[in-house]
C-alpha cells in the first residue's frame, strides 16, 4: 500500500496558475542533416533532443582523442602521472602522420604540453607518447581505453589506436561520442577548458583549433573535429547558455563546412525549443514522513543526487508531481533506504520517476515506544 501526495513546493507553487492552461505550443521537428548519424543531448538530465541512428558503428577519426585525454586525465588524477612528468618522444610517435603537433624524435616535452597539443592542435605525435608514457606502448594503452569505454557504458565502441587512424575494428558511435564527452566535461573540467582554446603554439610552430563554431558562437566551448575518407566530416560540440549545457555530434558530414552548420542547427534547435531545470538536489529534504516503532516518529525523505528535467521551453509551470510513499515504514531505518518514488508528469506523460530515500537514519525505539506505537496502530 503507499500513500499518495501532491507536491506544491518550489517550482510547483504556481501550479493552478492561469498558464497552466494555455494551449501548448508544438515543438518542431529536429533538423534534417545530412550526415550519416547525429545526436543532441542535455547534458545534466541526459533528456535526448534529436537523434539519427545514434548506435550506427561508425569510425570515429580523431574524436578518438577524447578518450586519449581522458585516460591521461584519469592517470594524473590517480598520481601515477603529473603535468609536469617529461616524456621521452620515440620514433613511432615522431613518425606519425595526419596532423601533427611537430615534437622532434628524442627530445623530452611535458606531459601537459603533449595534453594541449593533443587537444588543440590534434596531434598524432601527441597521441602516441602520451599513450607509450601511460603504458609503455600504445597497443598496451589500446586495453584501458577500451576497458574505460565499457566502465562508462559505451557499449558500441571498440579501440585499435590512440589517435583515430583507420584501422579494422576501429569504431564508435555517436551516443557513446556523446556519454565519453559528458563523463570528461564532468570529471575533468580544469582540461576541459582546453577544448575551447583557439590556437597553440609549439616548437615555434602556430597552429589553429580545427572546431570552427569556437570563432562563430560565443557559448561554444568545445570539443573536437575528426576527419579521414572513411569517417568523413565529423565533429562533437558543447556549448552552455545560461545553466543549460548541450552536447552535439554528428559523424560522417559531407565537409568541414557541413559538419560545422550541422552542429550549429542542433545547437540552435535545442536552445530556442527546449529548458533544462534543477528540480531537486541531493539530500533535499522534501517533506516527512510517519514511521513507527522508531527512536523518532518522523523521517525526511528526498532524493540521493541531483535531478534535473528538460522540457519544451515555456512549459515549466505546467509540471506535476506527485510522491508514492511506502505505508506503515517501521524502524530502523539507514539512511539512504528507499522509501517510494517521485513522479513528474507534463500532460499525464511521465517524464522522470526517481526513487525517494531516507536522508537520515532513525535507530529502533525502547520498548515502551514500540509498545506505545503497536497500540496506536490498533486504532489507525
């Protein structure tokens, strides 16, 4: 049995508003791109706006840096490397074709230096010694990205290379592009920062961010272009308005001026029809609620982490919920148990449902309290 409650707090104490009424007004179809696949997500509800074959295997080009950078980002975070460490430049990375970031073969370049010219400049020679200075060579390297691509869900991925040569096997998709990207914006934004750099300069050599909506939208503060035959024009971006932040890939463009206004209508889509809103945060309390046989007769509940919603812009008014909570909860209760569900609605549709918890314990009670409460529950 649970008990049912309407919650008129916060964001819903305009609920009976007169707008709440007001007709609706349609959402547009996302734009049709020609690319071989896209996608446009929020990043803090993970809400999709607008998808083409979004697990079509495709071979991802130098976007597979990304997971090259978080993996050198992972290392320094854990004290096995620092920005500072030296790295010796091998044959093999001096030798690398594509774009470059021009490191001379012997010579010793930091690992925060290689980190920038990987990002900025794309550099394959930045690439493979990152990835020989993490694990001795790059095939070794090869297994933790492929290791951390499952540890982050990206189940359609596969990993032959640090840099996104071609290569048999080689592959990813644009939903897995977009979870690597939100897990390195997340987990490491001191490097993220890096992304919307414009140019870098190494060896005396001036080179420019290849991602074009860096000097055309002021919100863009990333990530990264890829290119080869096969892959064909391809570009993840992110750019934050307000406290609303995006992500967009497309894959398999058919230029780099393609790639570059395809990223900018998804982005543009999602800003002009859609609103992303913190509903509760961690911890919250949202109300209290009855429990017996307990040190205390009442317990807080909310939610255990952040919960966000993204919504057709102009519609955050309209939003209903309601608690399911679980009936005669008896004590002890640890903190963090589950106590019922949270609901969201917009237009009877359900949108988020998000277990509720106990936000603190509540040990059993003495003997005579319990007593007490099996007599009150006689009369309930």
């Amino acid at each position: 049995m649970v008990i049912r409650n309407t919650l008129y707090f916060g964001f819903f104490a305009l609920l009976f508003s007169a707008n709440l009424f007001a007709a609706a007004k349609p959402i547009p179809d996302p734009p049709s791109l020609k690319a071989d696949s896209f996608y446009l997500v929020d990043f803090e509800s993970g809400q999709v706006l607008a998808e083409k074959d979004p697990d079509k295997r495709v071979e991802p080009a130098s976007i597979t840096k990304l997971m090259t950078a978080f993996l050198v980002d992972k290392a320094i975070a854990e004290g096995n490397i620092t920005a500072d460490d030296l790295v010796t430049i091998s044959e093999k990375a001096w030798r690398m074709k594509g774009s470059k970031m021009f490191v001379e073969v012997g010579k010793q370049v930091s690992v925060g230096d290689l980190l920038k010219g990987l990002i900025i400049q794309s550099g394959n020679d930045a690439s493979v010694a990152l990835a020989e200075h993490i694990a001795g060579s790059e095939s070794a390297f090869v297994g933790y990205m492929n290791h951390q691509a499952q540890v982050l869900g990206m189940t359609n991925t596969n990993f032959q290379n640090a840099t996104g040569w071609p290569a048999k096997n080689h592959y990813s998709t644009a939903r897995d592009i977009a979870i690597l990207t939100a897990a390195m914006i997340r987990d490491y934004p001191e490097t993220y920062r890096y992304y919307r750099e414009k140019e870098y300069t190494y060896n005396g050599i001036r080179q420019f961010n290849r991602n074009r909506l860096l000097w055309r939208d002021e919100s863009v503060d990333g990530v990264k272009t890829g290119h080869t035959d096969a892959a064909g024009y391809c570009l993840v971006a992110s750019a934050k308005q307000g406290d609303m932040r995006l992500i967009s890939v497309v894959l398999g463009a058919r230029s780099d001026k393609a790639r570059t206004s395809n990223s900018q209508s998804l982005l543009n889509y999602g800003f002009r029809f859609y609103e992303t809103h913190r509903l509760y945060g961690a911890n919250e309390v949202l109300q209290s609620t009855r429990i017996w046989y307990g040190e205390q007769d009442q317990v807080a509940v909310g939610v255990d982490r952040d919960i966000y919603i993204t919504i057709p812009r102009g519609r955050y008014r309209d939003l209903d919920a309601s608690m399911d909570i679980e009936n005669q909860i008896s004590a002890p209760i640890k903190r963090g148990q589950e106590m019922g569900q949270i609901n969201i609605k917009l237009d009877e549709e359900l949108i988020i449902s998000e277990a509720i918890v106990a936000t603190h314990a509540v040990a059993e009670g003495s003997l005579i309290s319990r007593a007490l409460d099996s007599i009150k529950l006689l009369f309930k």
